[in-house]
C-alpha cells in the first residue's frame, strides 16, 4: 500500500507522483534512500536539494515510527550530538576552490560532503562517480 508521500515537507502532489512513477511510493523507502540514489533523485527529478534540504529521509523516518514527522509535525528537537558528515566521491568538472581556499582541479576525483556534492552538481561543477 503506498503511503501519501505529501506529508513530507517539500514533497508536493506533482513530486509524488514522479517519486511513485520511480517505484518510491512508502515513507520507509524514502527513510533508507542512500546518499547515492538522493544525490541521483535530485538530478533527475531536478528537485534543487529539498530532498537534502528539507531532510525527508529524517520525515520519512518519524512517518514510519508512527509519529507525526511530516510538513505539521513543527520544529524538529536540536540533535544531542552531530552526526559526521557523510562523504560521496565525485568528479571536478572545472576547477574549483573549496572553502579553505585549496583548488580541485578539473578531471579529479575528491571526497564531499552529500550537501557540497549535490550543490556542486546543481552548478554543473562537479558529477557524481558511478
């Protein structure tokens, strides 16, 4: 049975519907999207990072644990401590300089974090490694 995917924040009726028309139609699909489908979903849906930023697999989560995570759930509780970024491979399409000042030469392969990939990959800076 598919869940209805618009208690999401940033979720909409005509995102739902691209998502079920990709076989995700359950919040504990979207809860267990690994980095590399987001980062996969946001370039093909050209969802400008709402799925990062709006934080659904978080939502999605708190949908499936039965509580009321979604657009009217409110102010989510500050975590007790920050998780470690989580770190993708992607590829430099141009030269680019990172936030210390260090530049990336176009053609190589460095570590970044989901949100600078999926921001450097809406700018046409850099492409995810297959």
């Amino acid at each position: 049975m598919a869940d209805d995917l618009t208690k999401i924040s940033g979720i909409g009726p005509a995102t739902a519907e691209k998502l079920k028309s990709r076989g995700i139609e359950s919040f504990d699909t979207i809860a267990n999207l690994t980095d590399d489908q987001i980062l996969q979903l946001n370039e093909e849906l050209e969802l400008r990072d709402s799925i990062v930023n709006a934080d659904w697999r978080a939502q999605a989560k708190g949908l499936v644990d039965g509580g009321d995570e979604g657009k009217d759930a409110g102010p989510a509780a500050e975590p007790k401590s920050q998780p470690k970024a989580q770190t993708i491979p992607v590829q430099i399409k141009r030269d680019i300089w990172d936030e210390n000042g260090q530049r990336h030469r176009k053609g190589t392969v460095v570590e970044m974090s989901v949100e600078a990939a999926l921001d450097g990959v809406e700018s046409g800076a850099v492409t995810r490694v297959k």
